[in-house]
C-alpha cells in the first residue's frame, strides 16, 4: 500500500475507513480509552466521523500527565468536536498508591495496573457497549511480535474486558497516523507532539513521589516546552523534558541560603529511541531557560544540562 503522505491519499484512507468503521460497527458503540496522545487521538477523531455520539470516549487523568495535557483534550473532543467524553480526575488515587514507592518498574505496574481499573471501573457504569477502539500502529505490532515493547503500553487495555477491538489504524506508521489526524482537524500540536511515557512525569520524578516535587517536574517542563517552541526548536528535537531528581542543594535566594530541589534539561534525538543523540541547544536559549526555571519554579534553585547520549544513557531516567 502506498505510504500516506499528503492530503489527498489521507482523505482517501478517511474515507475508506469510515465506510469500513460503519460496516463494521453498525449502530453499536465503542468505548476508547483517550490519553490525548496521537495515536488514541486520531482513532476517536475518525470514530467520531464514522459513528459520531456511538463512540464513549475516556480520558483518565493519573496526575502524571504534562501540563495543559488534560485541559486540551476536553477542549478539542468535547468542545470543538462534540464528543461523548468521560473525564476521570483520578490523580489523588494514583499518586496515594505511588506514596513513598521507589523502584522504577513498580512504580510502572502500580500506573498501568490502576489505569485499567479505573477504565474498567468507568465500563462498567456504561451500557450497551461492544467495542473496544484502541491506538495500535504498525510499529506496536511489529515490536510486540519482537518482544521489545512489552512493558511501554500503559494503555495497553483489559483482555478481559471482553469487548471486540476496533483498530483503524493498526496498518499505519506514526507519520502517516500524523497526516490522517491533519486531515480530520486535530490541532497540529497534537498531532505533532513529541512522544511522551505512558508512565507519563512518574519516570521523571525518580524515586519515591511527591506532589511538590511533581509540580516542579510539570512547571520546568511547561516552561522547557514554552522556550523551545518560541525559538524553534520544538519541530527539530525529537524529544525534550525536564527531570526533578530526589534531593536537594543549597543555593542563594533573596539573599539567603537556599537548600531546593534542582531541575535536569534532557533533549535528544533519535530515529527509533533505541539510540540517541544530544540536541546542542545554543547556550542563550539554555540561559534564558535556567533563568525561567529558577526564577518561575517554586522550590527550584539549579538547572542542568544532561549531555549524556544513549548509551551510555537511557532517554528517560527510570
Ligand atoms: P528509554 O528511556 O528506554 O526510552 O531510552 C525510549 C523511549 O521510550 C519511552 N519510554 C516509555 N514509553 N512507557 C511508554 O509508553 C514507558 O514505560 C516508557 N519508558 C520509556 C521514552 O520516553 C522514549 O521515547
């Protein structure tokens, strides 16, 4: 099949997929579990298309999401779109679980474990439902066939939910799944983002939790993402964020000893994420950002740059 890449053979697959859909479908209904990410986010703007109020779209907040994150998922599927979306806060369950956990894959199966119960929680309050719509790509196939991604789908849902899986875009790689979502209206930076852990800021905040500490991670993060779309670095690196390691330094504030939490900057690029290198920011940028974070960030007092590659690095730190 000829790869998608530009309007027309986008329209041509939408329209091809819709036909599908409602064949498929008929007037029964979908549930989708919505993270905002581009995956899950083209699927509900296509099932939207095809089966309109029949699809039940379920956005679970785990109060590790970035900044904004959730707040623009209501605003372009329930708002612009119309949607039928559930919104779940459930931060304080999950970051009560995560208390004083500090193994890095416990801390990925308490998120991934309790994302499935609070999706199944909230099926279960709904009626009628027979489908399952999920994001899969063609690189997800090809990587579980291989075994390398077992553990990085969060949303990787409940087999024993039952339902039968609705997957249009399981054939499409990430830049054409970009395309299509262009063509249905997402807003380019959705479609655009950069990828981002189901495990969301908790592999950013090592260690043991803490909503302070939390807050840190998110408000660098807002303020990284804010500078480097302003000087056009967002469309060029492939990955950029900000970690809050667990402990403190001393450092100067309003003339006094300052003892705070320090702010990592990590900004590489990849083809695969299997390797990467090190975007060279230009160093005003990395000033003018340091200065944000230091001045904006409650109980931040240091920034740093992390020039480590992978390997000898990982992307993330847990
Ligand atoms: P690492 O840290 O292994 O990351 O070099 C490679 C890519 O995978 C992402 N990543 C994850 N994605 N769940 C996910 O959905 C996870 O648990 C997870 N851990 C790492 C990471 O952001 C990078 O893009």
């Amino acid at each position: 099949m000829e790869r998608i890449s530009n309007d027309a053979l986008a329209d041509a697959f939408i329209e091809e997929k819709i036909g599908e859909l409602r064949a498929q479908i008929g007037d029964r209904k979908v549930l989708l579990a919505l993270s905002g990410g581009v995956d899950s986010s083209v699927v509900a703007a296509l099932l939207i298309r095809a089966i309109d109020k029949n699809l039940v779209c379920v956005h679970v907040n785990h109060g590790l999401l970035r900044k904004g994150e959730s707040e623009q998922v209501i605003e372009v599927f329930r708002n612009q779109m119309k949607a039928n979306l559930i919104y779940v806060d459930a931060s304080d369950r999950f970051l009560d679980l995560l208390k004083d956990v500090t193994d890095p894959e416990e801390k990925r199966k308490i998120i991934g474990g309790e994302f499935i119960k609070v999706f199944a929680e909230e099926a279960a309050k709904l009626e009628g439902i027979q489908f399952l719509g999920q994001g899969t790509i063609y690189p997800d196939i090809l990587e579980s066939e291989k075994g390398i991604k077992a553990h990085h789908n969060v949303g990787g849902l409940p087999e024993e939910l039952q339902f039968e899986l609705v997957e249009p875009v399981k054939f499409l790689y990430k830049d054409e799944v970009r395309v299509v979502g262009k063509r249905l209206g997402l807003p380019e930076s959705m479609v655009d983002r950069q990828p981002f852990p189901g495990p969301g800021l908790g592999v950013r905040c090592p260690g043991a939790i803490t909503r302070e500490r939390l807050e840190a991670v998110r408000e660098s993060d807002a303020i990284l993402r804010e500078e480097f779309e302003k000087n056009g670095l967002a469309g060029k690196v492939w990955q950029y964020f900000t970690v809050v390691p667990p402990f403190k330094s001393t450092g100067i504030k309003d003339g006094e000893r300052s003892f705070e939490w320090l702010v990592i900057i990590r900004a590489v690029n990849t083809k695969d994420a299997m390797a990467a290198t090190i975007e060279r920011i230009p160093y005003e940028i990395l000033e003018k950002i340091t200065a944000r974070i230091t001045s904006e960030v409650k109980g931040v007092n240091r920034v740093l740059y992390d020039l480590t590659p992978k390997p000898s690095a990982t992307i993330e730190y847990e």
